[in-house]
C-alpha cells in the first residue's frame, strides 16, 4: 500500500507544481497549439487557443515514470514485466503522438502525421509489447498476458492457439493490435476540449488501479492458478499490485496535470498525450484480463469515436446526410449552443458513471463465483 499511496502522491506533485518549469520551456520551443476551427463552428473560443503551449502529454508521461519507480523504491516493491509493458505502450504511443505533434508544430499546420501512418506506429509499438507479454511466466507459469479473449477474466474457449500455433499467434497480435489502435485513437477523437480527456482518464485509469488492487488481494497462486476446470474465484494476473501501482502513478499525474489543463486550458496534452493514455488504457485492460470490460470502463472514449464511426456511416448510407451537426460527439453539442466547460463537466460525470459501473460488473462477477 505504501508503493501506491507513494506513486500517486509523487506523480501529482510532479505535474501540480513541475508543469509551469515545463510551459516556459515549451514557450521558448516554439511548441504553440495550432487551431484548425470549422467555419460552421461559431465558437470565438477556439480560435483565442491559438499558441497556448502543447505537447503537454510529455509532463504526464514523465511524472508517471517519476512517480512509478519511485513508489515502487519506497515499498521494496521492484518494477516487474508487467509494469514495464504498461509503460512501454505509454511511451511508445505518446513518441508516435511526439512526432505527429511536431510536424504540426514545425509545419504551422493542423496536420501532421496521416491516419493511417499513426497505425502503423502504433502496431510497430504494439507487436513487441504482444510478444513479450504472452513471454516470461512467473514460478506458476503466469505470463504478463494471455492467448485468450477476456470479459472480467479470461473465457476459456476463447482461445487463439486453438487454431495451431501459427494461426493463433497471427489472430493474437492481430487482437492485441486492435485493441491498442482502437483505444489510443478513441482518446485521441475525444481530446477536443479543455480537460476533457484527462479528467475522463483520471476515472477509467482510476477504476484499473482498484481492479488491479482487488485482483492482487484475490490472486491466484500455486495450483489455483493452473486449474482450469475449477473457475476458481481468484485471478490468474502475472503482477496484479505492480499494474496498480503504475495505473495509480498514471492517476496522479493525470490529476496534477488537469489542474493546468482545466478550462481555460494553459496547456493542451496534444497527440503526444491522448495516445499516451490510450496506451496506458490498453496495457491495462490486456494484462488484467478484462479486454471487453474495458469497452464500458472507458465507455466515454467509446462514445466519442463511435460518434464519428456513426457520423460516416450514415454520410455514405444516406448519401451526404449528417446525423450529428458535427462529430465527435462534443461538437455537436458545441454546435448545439452548449457551453465548453458544461460539456466537459458532464463528459466527466459520464466517464465516473461508466467506470464505476465497469467496477461494480467487475465485482459482481467475483460475488458469483465464491
């Protein structure tokens, strides 16, 4: 407990007080938000964003390092394999968000890295983290992933090496692809105003580290964790208390970076950032084994992008006919007259909703089983 209590603390006061050291060094970078405002977007607010520091995702990336190891130091608890893929997926998504950022940056202009060039970084980031997680088994045989299609732990007939060795590994990288695409961008559609991204991360980030937490108090060990017919009421998770101390170090710089982040925004994370969380979301939702919960734990990053996914959808169906005035989502509600900070507050109250109620499916789920 005190690894945890200590990776947050130190994460939070790492962004809280180090952020500004950082906005003068953006400033004298040149790294300024380029504005890109729809004609049919009447809000002047967009526009007075022009050349507040970006990149911020940069700060939240480091004070969750900071905070990690040094949590980890504090407790004995050393860094594990699972923890490090955790930070790996942040950093290696928030390098692929560095670069589109930059070019923005250098370019003056709002596009920088094609769509399709971002998924190939991510799934160069993503491959290697695949390999190594379903690689380095504990003393029972626990590996930082698994080969199987998780709800609340893994379905045992949703097996990927069913299908031979060669095939499922293909299917599995495949998956695992997905995933951390799907995530990644759907944070990414969502960072279109003032903290809603990061607030919205402080709950789903927040909700793994307590399930993490509770899978670490339910572990399995020894024999339970290799029997399979039993469907014991214990979680078979490689590092389960080193997942909640990296998700609670993520929380805490989260929370020290909203307070610069908040409307009115003195700094925006940028691409570096929202793909940074995507990542983080993602790791933990493969290495806890809740791959399909996290559909609802991170149920508003879900909603955004499928806003968009809806809005294309219908575009071609109905042949230029819009179902949203705008999408993502909180545009629309821009267009619609709504305040910022009142889509961005009630965004928040959305994303707690949908992560405590992940939570509590989550725990549920165990109450069934014992």
């Amino acid at each position: 407990m005190r690894s945890l209590l200590t990776a947050a603390a130190i994460s939070l006061a790492f962004t809280l007080f180090l952020t500004p050291v950082f906005l003068r060094l953006f400033r004298r970078w040149g790294w300024g938000q380029v504005i890109r405002t729809p004609e049919n977007l009447h809000n002047p607010s967009h526009g007075e964003k022009r050349g507040t520091p970006t990149m911020g995702g940069t700060i939240f990336i480091v004070g969750t390092i900071v905070g990690y190891l040094v949590g980890g130091y504090t407790g004995n608890n050393p860094p594990t394999i699972s923890g490090l893929l955790v930070l790996w997926l942040m950093l290696g998504f928030g390098t692929v968000g560095f670069i589109d950022d930059y070019m923005k940056v250098r370019q003056q202009r709002s596009l920088g890295l094609s769509g399709w060039r971002k998924i190939v970084g991510q799934i160069l980031v993503l491959v290697p983290f695949a390999i190594v997680a379903l690689n380095f088994p504990n003393q029972w045989g626990q590996t930082p992933a698994s080969p199987y299609i998780s709800v609340f732990r893994d379905v045992p007939v949703l097996s990927f090496m069913v299908l031979g060795p060669i095939l499922g590994w293909l299917l599995y990288l495949a998956w695992i692809s997905f995933i951390g695409t799907a995530f990644s961008n759907s944070v990414n559609v969502s960072d279109g105003l003032d903290g809603l991204a990061a607030g919205a991360g402080i709950f789903v980030a927040g909700a793994y580290s307590l399930i993490a937490f509770w899978q670490f108090n339910q572990a399995c060990w020894g024999g339970e964790a290799l029997s399979a017919t039993a469907q014991p009421a214990c979680y078979a998770v490689r590092d389960p208390f080193d997942l909640a101390i990296v998700s609670a170090a993520f929380v805490g710089a989260l929370v020290g970076f909203l307070w610069w982040n908040a409307p009115k925004a003195k700094v925006f994370m940028g691409d570096v950032g929202s793909m940074a969380i995507g990542g983080v979301l993602a790791a933990m939702a493969i290495l806890t084994r809740t791959e399909l919960l996290a559909v609802l734990v991170a149920g508003v990053y879900v909603i955004a992008s499928g806003s968009v996914i809806l809005q294309r959808a219908y575009f071609k169906v109905t042949r230029g006919k819009r179902l949203f005035l705008m999408s993502p989502l909180h545009h629309h509600l821009e267009m619609r007259g709504w305040p910022e900070i009142t889509i961005v507050v009630r965004m928040w109250i959305i994303a707690g909703l949908l992560a405590v109620s992940g939570v509590g499916f989550f725990y549920v789920e165990w109450l069934t089983r014992t």
